[in-house]
C-alpha cells in the first residue's frame, strides 16, 4: 500500500501541468479519478506523432495511476455526478482558466460552502489573482516572461527554452507540494483549503541565484551559454570526440584539477587563484583549458578528473541516459500494465521512500476505460445510466 492509499483525487486536469501532478498522486496509491471529454478526451491524447496503437506517447508519459471516465460537463448530470464524486474525495485539482468552472458550480467558493472538507487545487498560467489572472497560461509564454529564456543560449545568440516545458512541470511539482502540505493542515484542522498554483510564480521561483543577483545588485543577468555566472570553471568543454562537463565547485577541486591537468602554474597564477578570481578571469582561462582538452578524448579527460575526484561528466543523448546500468539500478525505467500495450515501459518514480514506496499498480488508463466501474461505484443504477446517455453525458 502506498502512503496515499485512501486517498481520492478527482482529476479535472488536462495537457500537462496537472496530469503531472495527479500522476504523482496515482503513484503513490491514491485512487485519481481522471474526467475526460467524451470522444477525444484529454488534448494530449491528440499530441504526436508519436503513437503507439494509435496511443499518443506525450499522454501516456503524464498518466500513469488514473481511471478515465469521460464525461461531458456540458451536461448538468454530468456535473452533478463531479459534485457527488467530489462530496467523497480528498482532493479536487483543476487547470481551467480562474472563474471558468463557477457557472457549474465547481469553482471553490461553492464546494468549500458543501464539502469544507475538500482540499481545492487550481493550477493557472498566472494565478488566481493579480491583473493578468484570466491570461491564457502556455509554458512557451511563461518561460518567455519569467526571464527563464533571457539567460538561456549563447551571448549573442537568440533566447532559448529549455528542452522540456519546465514551466508546466514545475507547476506541477509545487501542485503536488501544495496538495501534501493542506492534507497535514488538514489533519489539524479538519478543513480544506485553497490551493493557488501559478506557472509564472513557479518559474520566479526557479531564478534563484540569478534573481537574487538582480535584486541585490541592480545587474541583470544575461546569456552565457553553458558557463556559470558565479563558479569557474563550471562548464560545457570540447573534447578530441565530442563534448563533456566540468565542475569546479571550489579551490580545493581547482588545486585538484590543475594536479589532474598537469597545469601547476594554472593553480599559482593569481589570476586564477580563487574562485572570485576565475570568475573575474573566465576569457582569460577558458581558451587555455579548452585548448588542452581538445588533445584528448572525453572518456579520457573524464578517467583523469574523476580519478583526482573532480566531478566530469559526458553528455549523453536522451537514448544513452536511459541506457545507464544506475537508471537501472534505481529503477527509473518500469514496465506498467496497459489494455493495449502489454509492453509499456515508463520513465520510473524519482522519489524512493524505505517503507512506502511507490505502488506502480496501474499504466496510463484509455479513453473513458473506468466509465462502467465508477458508475457503479458512486450507486449509479442502469435506469440512471441511461438517463444521463440521453442527456449526452457520455457525448458531445
């Protein structure tokens, strides 16, 4: 049993911020009820090429855990089955744009009023409140404004994303930080709460050190490529081969590196004598030090700093780092059960917890698969059934 086991997480999630999170919720026992729009459900589910038996790949990555039951909310059965299936969970979690889901009734205000209870979770572009709340939220937009992309890239070159849409899965991160925090609150206080997630907020959150800078100095970031405004050499390096990754966090490691390097008079120069001074001095040493490494192969320079115990790394492509004998060992790939693909492997649980880990009991569910079997489990009898199918709760 996993340490979410008996806890009941009503999905009105789609795409990506919030099928992040209530997968998270899945792995970890909770029963997530996912409600999808009757024929072509959640938008991912459309997301590729690639599909696999006609299953998108970007769905299956974000919903692992969940029962599918599609419903249309246009119906008004069909909201009254969410407001029933709310009245006996522990979590709601949305991503609809704020006060979109107040005209059925779904909105936080109202359920709070029924179900004091039930803790509310809202993931939006912006927030809940502040003048930009009803902007449309799109990690692209998001990544754009929260500065992320400004220092993303090269000097000189044009401002990047990162690889993956960091703005969406960070939201869901602090989604899932949010909903655990209000379940101990709850434990005190026997009431739900409001839980207000903004993918802009999370993404300020992710500047860190480079925002700090702002703050405290005045001097705006910029563009660096892969150096480091703060350490040296902390950075991206090209081989005879390819490429690799350095790390010098400290002065210690930088005496141990110019050991490693055979370089001496690299660790006594006094332009390069303490970190301050290397940061002060990066043009100055990085041609030195990438001259030098280009006379030998990443694998070797890699050997010879590890060997000195200084941190070097290859960069792997996304095949070779799922290929790792430790992605293995920490069982970050797993196979998972799927009606249609008996052979579904998933990046696995990153979270390893000694006495209740992660349960892996079930793979991304199909369109509308748990539709009978929640029915029947929330006291559905047929002559209600078919009542709601000719109220089109079940289609557009």
């Amino acid at each position: 049993m996993g340490p979410l086991s008996g806890v009941r997480v009503l999905d009105l999630t789609k795409v990506l911020a919030g099928p992040f999170a209530t997968q998270t919720f899945g792995d970890f026992g909770a029963d997530v009820i996912k409600i999808e729009r009757p024929v072509d459900g959640d938008d991912t589910r459309a997301f590729g090429p690639p599909f696999v038996e006609g299953e998108s790949t970007y769905f299956l990555s974000i919903n692992r855990g969940k029962r599918s039951l599609a419903l249309n909310l246009k119906s008004a059965g069909a909201v009254a089955l969410v407001k029933k299936i709310a009245a006996k969970s522990d979590v709601l979690i949305e991503n609809f744009r704020p006060g979109s889901l107040k005209k059925m009734g779904l909105d936080y205000e109202s359920l709070h009023a029924e179900i004091p209870r039930l803790i509310y979770v809202s993931i939006s572009g912006f927030g809940a409140t502040g003048p930009d709340a009803l902007r449309p939220g799109y990690d692209l937009a998001v990544q754009g404004l929260s500065g992320m992309m400004s220092i993303t890239g090269y000097p000189g070159g044009p401002p990047t994303k990162v690889g993956t849409s960091i703005a969406d899965l960070i939201a869901g991160l602090y989604a899932v930080q949010g909903t655990l925090l209000a379940l101990v609150a709850r434990e005190k206080t026997g009431r739900g709460q409001f839980v207000d997630v903004s993918m802009l907020d999370g993404q300020l959150s992710l500047l860190t050190f480079q925002g700090q800078k702002y703050l405290s100095t005045g001097a705006v970031p910029t563009r660096l490529g892969n150096q480091h405004p703060s350490i040296c050499p902390y950075e991206t390096f090209a081989s005879s081969d390819g490429y690799f990754n350095v790390a010098v966090g400290n002065d210690r490691l930088w005496e141990s590196f110019c050991g490693a390097l055979d370089r001496g008079d690299l660790a006594t120069d006094p332009r390069f004598k303490t970190n301050p001074d290397r940061v002060k001095n990066h043009d100055a040493l990085f041609p030195i030090l990438q001259e030098l490494f280009k006379t030998r192969s990443s694998s070797e320079w890699i050997g010879l700093l590890e060997k000195a115990g200084v941190p070097a790394a290859p960069i792997l492509t996304v095949d070779q780092a799922l290929g790792q004998a430790q992605v293995r060992a920490r069982n970050m790939r797993m196979k998972v059960p799927h009606s249609k693909l008996p052979a579904l492997e998933m990046t696995g649980v990153p979270v390893k917890l000694s006495d209740t880990p992660a349960v892996g009991r079930r793979g991304p569910p199909v369109l509308g698969e748990h539709t009978a079997e929640i029915l029947a489990e929330f006291g559905l009898d047929a002559a209600e059934v078919e009542s709601l199918k000719q109220e089109g709760a079940f289609s557009r």
